[in-house]
C-alpha cells in the first residue's frame, strides 16, 4: 500500500479539525513540508515486522450447527493439539472469542470484525499448546466485551446452562456455557469489569481474575490497558490453578506486566483454613440492587469457612462503594480513544501491535450502526467527555484508584481475604427483540458493583460457586493481596472440598 500526500482538501479538513484556518498559500506551504514525512511512513510500509513463530499445526475448523451448539455458546470449534506431554495433556481447552489463535475466525462478538483471522497466537495459546493442552473452539462473547450479560454479541444471546432463556453472564459467557455443560475441561476468559468472574458465578464455575499483569495479555483484543485482564476459568479449583501456573508470568511484551510474581499455584492448595482471617465486607451485601436470598446464600458460605476454622468477621470498607463510579471514566474514556478510535490497540505503549487487527477494525465507523447498544452508548459518551473535558477526569480516576486501592490494602492488612457476593442477584432473564434500549443496557451493566472495582484496584478476586437459588448458581468473591493467589486459592480448595456447592 502506498501513501500519497494529502490532496489540499484533505490538508484542509486536517486544519479544520485542529483549529487551524489556512491560506491557500498556506495549504501549499504544509503539503511540502509533509512530503519528507509521507516518504518515512512509504519507508515504513515498506519493511517487514518480526513475526511470530507458530511451533504447532493447525487444524480444519467448523462452525458447530443449531443442532450441537443449543446454548449458541460456541463460535467456532476445532483440534489444535500442542506438545505430545506436559501438565496440561489430555485437557481440553477452550478460548473466548477475543483472543487470537493462529488460523481461527475471531468476531469479538462484533459483526464489524466478521471474516477476520489472526495470523499470531496469544502468548496464552501459545503457552497452553507448550503445555500438552488442546484447543477445541473459540467461545462467543459480549460484542467488544461490553456487557455484563450474555445478548448483546451479534450472532445472538448465548442461555444460561441451566435454564434457557436465562442469562449465562458476561462478557465471557461461552466460555462458561461449555465448561458447564462439560463440552470443554478448562477455558479462557477476560475481565475488565467482572467478565470472568459473572459467567463464573451464573454458570457454577471458578473463575479467576488475576492480579493485573500476572497473565500477558499479548495477542488479545484489548478494552484499556489499566484494565485488561485474562485469567482461567474451570469447574474445580486445581485445575483452575494449573492452568494459571501454565499461563502466568512475563513475556517480554506486554506493558501490563510490571514484574509480576509467580507461584507454583497447584502445590500450594492444602493446609485448610484454620486460622486464615476473613473479612466480610459489608458494603458488598444490601446494595439497592441486591437480593436478600443471594446475600444469605453467601454469608452461610462465610459461616461454613467460620465451621472449617478460619476467623470470620464483617470489616466496612465505604470506598467499595465508590469503586464503580471511579471505574467509569477510566472504562468510558479509555474504551473510546483505545478500543474504538485508536483501533483496538492505541498508542504509547511497548507492545506487540497486530496490524491486522488494527486494519480491520479500522472502518468501524462506516458500519457503526451494527455496533451494539452498550457500544453505542460508552463511546458517544467518550466523544463527548473528550470534546468537550478533554482526559482530565479519566487521569483523576486513575488517581482515585490509589485510594481505593489503599482502602481495600488496608482490610487486607489485619485479614488474608475479602469475602462478598460476585454478584448481587441470580441469573436475570434474557432481554427479548424488541425489548427497549433501556433494559437491554440494564441487563448488561446492573450486575457489576461489587466485581468491576478490583479492575483498577488490580486485586486478585476469584468468583467460587456457593449454592443455587430456584435451580440457578450464584457465586461467592475472594479477593486477595496484590500476587497472593495462593491463598485464594487455599480458601477456595478448603470450601470446595468440604461440601457439595449445588447441595448448599
């Protein structure tokens, strides 16, 4: 592709966005001056990037029919098989739908990235297949991720597995489906706002938001780089520790990762509870959106652990409170200038850009009207902070974040874990056609207030199965020190193994 030099109008338009009124003389002047430029960029063009090796083959994909996909959970499914041995043979594995695997169809759960094939794998993938692992599919997910539930993507709702018509939660809602239904072993899921762990509790799962950064998010289809996480998603806890041991650690190129701290995670599961301090938080029960059945259902979680012998207390932390709207600017302002305007990936940051990605999504604009209505609605948003605040409130966040981030350190000082509801409710009904605007962004957004704050606090917070309500699961949260998935875990292990979670 070659470059050309901006014709005089487009110079013109170019001024006009920034301010500027030009002279014709003016036009001519700056179009001379940009020629030297416009040559380096053809320069650009010119030259080849590094790739990426792929060490494994890849295999024929399908797209599974109506008749074996009745959840609409699936994207696309096939066998990539990786090293003949490792911690992982014999698992299968599948990946949400933003996250690249070399050769597999990726939507995002958008109609605008439709036909689009990754040429990398995400350094997950990668370390999965180097693991022995198997990857049979690509999950569907919310549309961009945007949604808490599970029918904004554009091929359609995906349904709770445990009652259609229900939703199966957000944004990596297929990855919970098929983990339930037993159509895969482990899966990999996003969290910006709670996307691993509201599928996690909805679909009876464990499901764990690592500390951001522990987990690359290289060759993954990013939201906003202060929030970005990718963590693993299963129906027990060790195997949901050995896939994080498989997949944590650095890789040289994402920018999230600022010297992360690894465990052997699957080794350290035992030693039981007695003694562990946990701090009930009593901000996260009895919001205004909370049902009192969920609440009871988690607090005689806490009171079973109290039985298992660890010291059970309630601590008020007030800033929990005020998490969710410290975390819009950052998510409104840092969607639409990273993930929308600057096509996926935006700028300053030492990171592995994929072109090709950045190329496709590039026209959105041209096909926004298929953007769905959560889409829609955040990114006019940012447009307008933008014009007419400029980022002053999205770095204001970011400061606040020290705050809150100091007030849950501060539990977590005198108590090894926080213990709340992931989710304030049961599984919701799926909004139906013709539902208006105003309930399907209820339904995508009403379930995030206890989940969305440790995106920026960058807590570790692990969503474990705790009973069912009318015949559907809802989860207990287990957030931890910043690198201490350890003892999430030991407490996860400790619960898991004392009683059947279905029969609480």
């Amino acid at each position: 592709m070659t470059i050309s030099l901006p014709t005089p109008a487009q110079v013109e338009a170019a001024a006009k966005q920034c301010g500027l009124s030009l002279s014709t003389e003016d036009v001519a002047s700056y179009r001379g001056l940009m020629q030297s430029y416009i040559d380096d960029y053809n320069t650009v063009d010119g030259m080849s990037e590094p790739t990426q090796p792929l060490s494994y083959p890849r295999a024929a994909f399908r797209y599974p029919p109506p008749s074996e996909n009745k959840h609409n959970a699936w994207h696309v499914k096939t066998s990539i098989t990786g090293a003949p041995s490792g911690p992982l043979k014999g698992k299968r594995i599948a990946v949400k739908d933003n996250i690249m695997v070399a050769g597999l169809p990726m939507m995002n759960g958008a109609s605008v990235l439709e036909g689009y094939v990754p040429e990398i794998d995400a350094t997950v993938v990668t370390r999965i297949l180097d693991a022995g692992g198997e990857i049979v599919g690509k999950t569907h997910c919310e549309h961009f991720c945007l949604s808490g539930g599970s029918h904004t993507g554009s091929q359609g709702a995906v349904h709770n597995p445990y009652r259609m018509g229900y939703s199966a939660g957000g944004s990596s809602s297929g990855s919970g489906v098929v983990l339930a239904l037993g159509e895969a072993d482990m899966a990999l899921g996003g969290d910006q706002g709670g996307s691993i762990r509201m599928p996690a509790a909805w679909c009876g799962l464990y499901g764990m938001k690592p500390t951001h950064g522990l987990v690359p998010y290289t060759g993954i289809m990013p939201i906003e780089i202060f929030i970005d996480h990718v963590g693993p998603m299963t129906t027990g806890v060790k195997d949901n520790a050995q896939l994080l041991e498989v997949i944590a650690g650095s890789d040289g190129y994402d920018p999230r990762q600022y010297a992360p701290r690894t465990h052997a995670y699957t080794g350290l599961l035992d030693g039981g509870v007695n003694g562990l301090r946990i701090a009930v938080v009593k901000e996260g029960f009895g919001r205004p959106e909370s049902e009192p059945e969920v609440d009871a259902k988690v607090l005689r979680a806490a009171e079973l652990l109290r039985r298992l012998g660890a010291v059970v207390e309630e601590v008020s932390i007030p800033m929990h409170l005020l998490g969710p709207s410290i975390w819009t600017p950052i998510g409104v302002e840092g969607i639409t200038q990273t993930m929308m305007f600057g096509d996926g990936y935006g700028l300053s940051r030492p990171d592995l850009y994929v072109g090709s990605l950045m190329k496709k999504l590039h026209g959105w604009r041209s096909r926004a009207c298929e953007l769905s209505e959560t889409t829609k609605l955040i990114t006019m948003l940012g447009v307008h902070m933008a014009e007419h605040f400029g980022p002053r409130y999205y770095g204001k966040a970011i400061n606040l974040t020290r705050l809150l981030t100091a007030a849950y350190d501060e539990g977590l000082r005198s108590h090894d874990v926080l213990l709340m509801p992931t989710l304030p409710m049961k599984p919701t009904l799926l909004p139906e056609a013709g539902d208006s605007r105003e309930l399907q962004v209820q339904r995508a957004f009403e379930m995030t207030n206890n989940t969305c704050p440790f995106d920026i606090s960058h807590h570790p917070a692990m969503s474990v199965p705790c009973g069912l309500i009318d015949g559907l699961p809802i989860g207990m949260m287990l957030v931890g020190k910043h690198f201490d998935e350890p003892t999430i875990y030991r407490v996860a292990h400790a619960f898991e193994q004392a009683e059947d979670w279905r029969s609480m």
